[in-house]
C-alpha cells in the first residue's frame, strides 16, 4: 500500500491529498518514535505500549483512507478524506492515548468536513480538544488531554493554514515539556506525557505536510525515564478492556455510569450508533457484561496488565521459534495454544487487520515465527502483517493455510528444535496434503457451482467451492465427506462448534469407520464463533 507524500509546498487549504499525505507522515513518525514513546510510558499505567497503541491507531486511519483513495476515481474530495481518517481510527484505537487520538481525530472531522482553509483547522482543534475531555470521565493534567488543549489555545485567533498549524504544534510543544509539573509520576520518572509526545508527533507531521518542511526538533534536553526501581507501580486495576460497540446515545450514557463505578480510566469515544470503549477494571467480564446490556460488543480486547508487566521484563530474552495462528472459535484457539501456538481470533463475518496479525507475531516474542493465516482471503493481509515484521528484524515465514484444519495439521509436526527452513518446509507439506471442505448454512437464494440455493440450505464447500447443495446438516456431511475419501486419505478431521448437534460428530465417525476401515479420525471442538462443521482429509 503507498504512501502518498504531499508535494513540498506551502499549502493555503488542505485537500484530500494533504490529508491522504498527513496520514501517511504521522504513521511513519509514530513507527520511527514508537519505541522512544514506549519506553516513557508511565501513566495512566506503566505497562509500555502507548507509542504501539498510537502507531496501531494512526495505521488504521490510513489505511481507511487509502481504502477511500483506492475506491475514487480520481480522487475523493476533502470531506470524505477526513471522515474516512477519523473513522479509521475509532475503528482501530488501541489503548488510553489511541483511544483519545480517535476522538481528536473524529473532532477534527466534524469542522474539517465544511472547510479546510486555516480558520477552519484552528476550529478543528478546538473542537478536538473539547471532545475528547468530554470522553474521558475524569480528566486529568499532565496529559494528552493538557496537550490538545494547549494546542488548540495557541492557534485559537486562527489566521492562514500555516501560521495555525506551526502555533498548534508549537503550543503542544510547550505543553509537553511543562508536563512533569503537572503529574507526580511524571516528574518521579522524570519523564514528559507518553501520549502527550505521540499527540505532538501528529502535530508535527501536520506542520510537514503544509509548509513542506520538518519542523526543528524541541530545543530543551532530552528527558530520559528513570530507573524502574526509582518508578514505583501505581496500584490499580488488572485488566485493560478495550471494544467496539453499537448501541444508541441513551444506552452509552448508562453505559458510562456502570463502568465509571467499576473501574477508571474510562474513555468512550465514537458517535452516530458507533463506539469505541476502553476502560481499566478488576473485574474484566462485568465490563463486558456492561457492553451486552448496552447494544452489540465486538472486537472485544481483554489486556492483563500483569502479565503484560511480565512479558515486558522478559523482552530481554527472546524464544527463538514461536507460531502464530489465527482461529475461528475459542476452543480451537485453546487447542493451538496448548500446543504453543500465539492464537489470533476471528469472529463470525469479522476476519483480523492487520495491525493484529502484526500485534501477535509482536507478542509471541521470538526471533523466528510461522504465520499459519488459516483462510484464503488473509493470505495477503497476512503477507503485509508479515513483511511489516521482518522490518522489525523479526524473521517471518507465511505457510499459505487455507482453512483451520490445515492450520492443526501444519502445528501437530511444528518441531521447534528443528533448523528454521526444516520446519517451515514439514509444516508446508503437512498444510498441503490437508483437503479441506466446510458446511455452512445459506444466508439468501444464490447461484452456486453445484446450482441454485435457498435460504437455510446446507452448503457443503470442498477447497472453498460449493460441491453439495442439501437441507439435511447429517446427509450433506456424509456426502462431503464421501467426495473427500474417493480420492484417498489416511486420517479425517473434524472440527465442530458449540451449536453444532451433538450427534453430528459420532454419526460421521461410524460412517468413517463403517466405510473406510483403513481411515483415522479425530474430532475437536471449536467452540463458539466457528463454522457449524469443518472437515479436514490427510
């Protein structure tokens, strides 16, 4: 995906390129700073990842607009550039700051939308900055939220785009530095606001992108992080709950109230029948709870900070081999985990961006990882995910899994002990000889490969094409399963999901047995959120 760059020149109103190009610039400064940012973060918990969060949210903006970009011919205008951007980033915020970036942005849209000269822009950030202390339940000094406001107040008499961009930046600057006399645990670090610099960064790739030049780093020193054991942990609550969710006005307003009384750092973003949730907790399933009772909650992120705390320590050492696989249902998530395996969720007509495939070849912490995509339609999200890894020095192989059961059977011959090149090319193999096929139940009347079906037919899909077209789940499984074993196998997998009739699974172990006598089969359970039946031939 490129990355357009604006042309260098002082620009009088921003259009839909400035902003494709401001996108563009932001993202590559939070990747280069991510680590710096990380590495600051003390508040509202010291756990290192707001540089991350900040870098995963402002990739999910831009890929929203060059998703908007990719579509238009020539180009989309100016108003459906910024919406883009900002609903890229409600769908894609991560952590506290990401989170509140995503309101700032999704502000900014709002008046952006109507005009993009300079009164407009310094409007926008007003208006920013207004919204995103109205997210936040208890708004606290110090931090990005100071930030914003700062540089709202700097540029608020507004005047050309230029000279409103350069005192909005400068403003955060000046901000940012005062932050450690704002905030206790920042001035015991010795450190400026994490999400306050990532805001500035932003800042700063605006001021690029309209005068075509970088703007001079900040003149005072340096603030370097103290040593952790001069830092303290803050006591608070252990899980990070972070979700999107659809629900109306009224709802998140009650919603609010219940999580406000069960834990902090509440932020909750978004509009329009759209939000974004993140809240610190002790009890991480009444937050969830809390979703249910509200609306729909989807994209559901449950974050341990202590055994966050502890990865982190352990960064020092990193395994040398680890694979990464994404799953559809929680039991087959359980299963590659047992076996080692980093496991990446997909929820029923959801599949993984890939800033979560990144996030998990991240957290399997190794020198070498084996990305096991698992569906067709991932391999080049997952392809992207991976090249973005080696970036990082991180040596990836993509085995091309189309399907789970092809997955479990690349992982049943993972040898870690082996030579790198040897494993990938043995779970290769194994991957291969797996025929694949899955039962689904048609959603409308439609033209298939094996003819027309109605709503409620049970489809039977052998390597994602429709071969069996039936209404009975039992006797168009026996027939897929037939098709299969005409052309030979030695061992059947079948893989099931919580809603899938019980009998399902021994009826076609007899009818295996009954006739294929040389043929082994075993059976697991998927869980929820899977497909009624997944069928793998080696």
């Amino acid at each position: 995906m490129s990355r357009a760059l604006h042309p260098f020149e002082e620009l009088v109103e921003l259009d839909a390129e400035a902003v494709r190009s401001w996108c563009a610039r932001s993202l590559d400064a939070l990747g280069r700073e991510r680590e710096e940012i990380d590495a600051i973060n003390v508040y509202p918990v010291a756990d290192g990842d707001t540089g991350t969060n900040l870098y995963l949210t402002a990739e999910a903006a831009h890929q929203a607009v060059e998703a908007v970009f990719a579509a238009s011919a020539p180009t989309p205008d100016t108003a459906e550039t910024v919406r883009a951007m900002a609903h890229g980033a409600l769908l894609g915020a991560r952590g506290n700051s990401g989170t509140i970036l995503s309101q700032l942005l999704r502000g900014m849209a709002g008046v952006l939308a109507d005009g993009c000269d300079g009164d407009h822009l310094a409007r926008a950030l007003g208006e920013a900055a207004g919204a995103a202390r109205r997210a936040v339940a208890h708004p606290v000094e110090g931090t990005i939220l100071t930030v914003a406001s700062a540089a709202a107040g700097a540029c608020a008499a507004g005047g050309g785009l230029v000279d409103v961009a350069r005192n909005a930046h400068d403003g955060a600057r000046n901000a940012l530095a005062a932050t450690p006399g704002q905030l206790d645990v920042l001035e015991r670090a010795g450190v400026v606001d994490a999400g306050g610099r990532g805001l500035v960064t932003v800042l700063s790739a605006l001021l690029e992108t309209v005068t075509g030049q970088t703007p001079p780093p900040a003149a005072e020193a340096p603030i370097t992080p103290a040593p952790p054991e001069d830092c303290p942990a803050e006591d608070g609550p252990a899980y990070e709950v972070i979700y999107l969710l659809e629900a109306g006005d009224e709802a998140v307003e009650l919603l609010r109230s219940r999580l406000d009384a069960l834990g902090e750092s509440l932020v909750v973003v978004g509009g329009d029948g759209l939000w974004n949730v993140h809240v610190h907790v002790d009890d991480a399933g009444a937050a969830v709870e809390a979703g249910v009772e509200a609306g729909r909650p989807h994209r559901i992120r449950i974050t341990h900070f202590a055994a966050d705390s502890a990865a982190a320590s352990a960064r020092g050492e990193r395994a040398q081999r680890a694979v990464v696989a994404v799953v559809p249902g929680e039991g087959l998530a359980g299963l590659c985990a047992e076996a080692g395996a980093t496991t990446v969720r997909t929820l029923p007509g959801e599949q993984p961006a890939g800033d979560e495939l990144l996030d998990a070849i991240r957290r399997a912490h190794a020198r070498e990882v084996v990305l096991l995509p698992n569906d067709t339609d991932l391999r080049q999200t997952a392809a992207a995910a991976a090249e973005r890894a080696r970036a990082e020095g991180i040596r990836v192989a993509l085995i091309p899994t189309r399907a789970a059961v092809q997955g479990i059977a690349a992982l049943a011959v993972h040898e870690p002990d082996r030579r790198f090149d040897e494993d990938v090319v043995a779970m290769t193999a194994a991957a291969g000889a797996t025929r694949y096929a899955e039962l689904a139940v048609a959603e409308r009347q439609s033209f298939t490969s094996a003819g027309v079906c109605q709503a409620g037919d049970i489809l039977g899909l052998i390597e994602g094409d429709v071969a069996v077209i039936g209404t009975d789940l039992t006797e168009t499984a026996r027939t897929v399963l037939d098709r299969m074993l005409s052309a030979g196998g030695e061992l059947v997998t079948l893989v099931v999901a919580d809603d899938t009739p019980p009998g399902l699974a021994p009826d076609l172990e007899a009818h295996v047995r009954r006739g294929y006598l040389a043929v082994d089969t075993t059976t697991y359970h998927a869980g929820a959120g899977a497909p009624p039946l997944l069928i793998g031939v080696e």
